[in-house]
C-alpha cells in the first residue's frame, strides 16, 4: 500500500506514519509544519520508503500532486487548537473543512477512493445519551472545532456516496501518548515544570472525560482499514472510562512526587465549547475485535514521562 498522511509531522500523524512504514507500506507524509515537529519524523527521513512534501492543504495543485499513485489517504491534518476557536473563527472552517473538501476533490481527480478521517467525539456536542452511540441525534454544535468536523465528516459521506469512495470516520476521544503536545496534561506539565508549587486549573475541575493512548488509537485505525468493508464506516474510539481532572492531577502530581497549590478558576467546564462530560460509546469498534490496552491512568502517565523527558517541546509553542 502507498499512503498519504496529512498532518504527517503531528502527534498522531508521525505516530502513524512510523507504523505503516514499520508494516513494510510506502508513505507520502504531508504537513505545512505548523504545529508540526521536524523532530518527529527524524525516524521516518531515514526510510527510501518515506516522502515529506512540506506544504499547505489549502494548496489544491500542491495536493494533487502529492496525491499521485497514492492507494489510501489518512487525512490526520486540522486545526487541534479547540480552546481558541472563538479568537480566530476561520481557522477551524479553513483548516478542517475547506482543507477535507480539497483533500476529497484531490482523490477524485487522481482516482483514490479509500480515506480515514480522524473526527471528534465533540460533533456530539453536549450530548444527551451516555456512553454516547455513533447513531446519537446531533444537538446543537457547542464548538467551531466539532461543527467543522461534524461538516468535514458530511463531505466525505457525500464523497463515498457520489463517486464510489470508501470512508471511515473515526470520532476520538482525546488522545494521548509520546508526541503529545497540546491539552490538559501538556498544559499542567508545563505549569509544574515552571513552578512546581502552583497549578491553575479551567473549570471547576470536575469536568469528567474519556481518554485513550496513541498507540490503542492506531491499533484502532488499522484494524478497521483491514477488517470492515462497507462504504462508510463510523467508529467511536475511546476507552469504556472516564476521569475527572482532578484525577489527572493527582496522578500527574503524585509521578512528579508533587504537591501543588491549586487554583481553580471556577464553572463547570474550562472554555467556551468545552463540554463537561465526554464518554463515547465505543462497542461498535469492539465488535471488529479492537480492546484498548491501556487505561486512562497508563497513558497520562506515559504522557507524562514523555514530556518530562523532552522538555524542548514546551520551547516549540
């Protein structure tokens, strides 16, 4: 197989990019280096397997060429920055769902007809029914990240349904693992790491969420691609727990052997859009054969490790 993989330089799209060399695939990795880290795909650069096409998706011509011989694209690329979706509106509308409909319009013209597309468990919104199920009715939006998604998502069901292609549709939990570099536990590490007697907390801290670990996330991915053969295939992908971020915490605090100050800034829910309590119902995948093996706790800790060992990802941002 040759793949594409947009956002190939990002915390899951390198994560992934090195799998599907390892399993022997050829890969076309694709980023603009936004938010990108070069560092990432040092392992990558080494393969005669691998090709790194630096450029935006908003470039039709740039994509399209890219696109060239290519079996199946992973379309990881977006704008992850949820929290700040209210100070710059366009970013989410450009970078999720004009940047998909160019990623569609790019496999049409070269003839590729297979995408995975990394969605969010917030096109739910604030949802109603828990664990939510893939076929819960959509309330309203509550993010500009969630409705560009929930858009993105329409035009790839419009794409499978008007030329043949095949899509699957992951809506992710929040992910974490080695790599990470934006969320709660990147922005509590960064705060210890600079003062590790205060800690300030959005919310009330009892905003309760799911979570899953990078790697269970590709396992995910993979397994479906080569399992499930229908022409849309909508997978929730998380763990059956959640926490709260208290919990987060104290697990972040007790590795780090600390005991910070805690400063909440209050209400239930830490931003505009924020959504106090995710849990994704996430049979529908099991059922494919898919357990996730490591908990809420194994992968913050491991995130944890992570970052306290390469502190140079804080400089990046």
């Amino acid at each position: 197989m040759k793949a594409l993989v947009t956002g190939a330089a990002g915390f899951i799209g390198s994560s992934l990019t090195d799998r599907l060399l390892a399993e022997g695939h050829d890969v076309v990795g694709f980023d603009n280096f936004s938010t990108g880290q070069r560092k990432f795909l040092e392992s990558a650069c080494t393969s005669r397997r691998f090709q790194l096409v630096q450029n935006d998706l908003l470039n039709f011509d740039a994509l399209a060429d890219a696109m060239e011989g290519i079996d199946f694209v992973f379309h990881l690329a977006a704008n992850a920055d949820v929290r700040f979706g209210t100070d710059h509106p366009r970013k989410d509308f450009e970078q999720n769902t004009i940047a998909t409909s160019n990623v569609l319009e790019a496999m049409r013209v070269r003839k590729v007809r297979r995408i995975a597309f990394s969605s969010t468990g917030l096109v739910y919104g604030e949802g109603r029914v828990f664990p939510t199920p893939e076929d819960a009715p959509f309330p309203i939006q509550t993010s500009l990240y969630g409705a560009s998604k929930s858009a993105a998502e329409g035009m790839i069901s419009a794409y499978c349904e008007g030329f043949g292609f095949q899509g699957y549709i992951f809506r992710f939990v929040s992910i974490l693992g080695e790599r990470y570099t934006h969320g709660h536990v990147f922005d509590f590490c960064k705060q210890l790491f600079a003062h590790p007697d205060q800690l300030n907390i959005l919310g009330n801290g009892k905003q309760r969420k799911s979570y899953l670990y990078m790697q269970d996330c590709l396992d995910a991915i993979l397994m479906a691609i080569e399992k499930v053969d229908a022409k849309i295939n909508l997978f929730n992908l998380g763990t059956d727990e959640s926490c709260e971020v208290n919990d987060s915490i104290r697990w972040i605090s007790e590795h780090l052997n600390l005991s910070p100050h805690l400063n909440y800034a209050g209400g239930d829910r830490g931003w505009i859009g924020d959504s106090p309590y995710i849990l994704l119902d996430c049979r529908r995948m099991r059922g494919v054969g898919w357990i996730p093996k490591f908990s809420i706790r194994d992968g913050i800790i491991r995130t944890v490790e992570f970052l306290n060992q390469n502190r140079w990802v804080f400089e990046k941002r």
